[in-house]
C-alpha cells in the first residue's frame, strides 16, 4: 500500500500550485489515506474556495470520490501506471466493494 500511496501523492501534487486566481492545494492525512486538492481564489471580486478532487486508499484501491478537475485524475493514475482494477471512480457511479 505504501507504493499505492506514494504514487497518489505523486499524481496530485502536479495539480497542486498557483492557478490563475489563487492556488491549488494539496493535503493528506497523518497515514496518507486521505487526500484532497482545495482551490482557493477570487473571481470577479468574490473569495472561493472548492474542494475539487477528494481520493482515498482502502484496502489496497483508490477511490476517487470527488474528482472536477480538466484532467481526469483516473487518467494521470493510469498514466503513473496504477492499474485500473485499482481504481474505482466512486463519483462517476462505480461502487466499491464492501471494505472491511
């Protein structure tokens, strides 16, 4: 699992950083089973702030909850090279399996 969480930390960070009102960050949990990508600006004279990507580890997947991001995150795992089977798109409808 560790390498399931390097990995995961790895791809989001890429989204992480300055955006063209504000910035993007990253934050993850004390065990690095919870991460979150928060953007955080001003448009049209109003502060924001939107938590676009929410991704958990569970027993050796990650699940995508939340993901309003231009480039899938689905796709820049894969690109990593996490295997889909690994991968469940909770927002997108798929459901995972019964975690114990």
């Amino acid at each position: 699992m560790d390498t399931l969480k390097s990995m995961v930390r790895t791809v989001l960070q890429e989204y992480a950083g300055e955006a063209a009102n504000g910035y993007v960050a990253l934050t993850v949990n004390p065990d690095e089973t919870l991460f979150t990508l928060t953007a955080i600006g001003t448009a049209k004279g109003q502060r924001f702030v939107n938590t676009a990507v929410v991704v958990s580890i569970e027993s050796n997947l990650i699940i995508i909850e939340r993901d309003q991001t231009d480039k899938a995150v689905v796709d820049a795992l894969l690109q990593a090279g996490v295997a889909r089977e690994q991968i469940i798109c909770a927002y997108a409808g798929e459901v995972p399996p019964i975690l114990t």
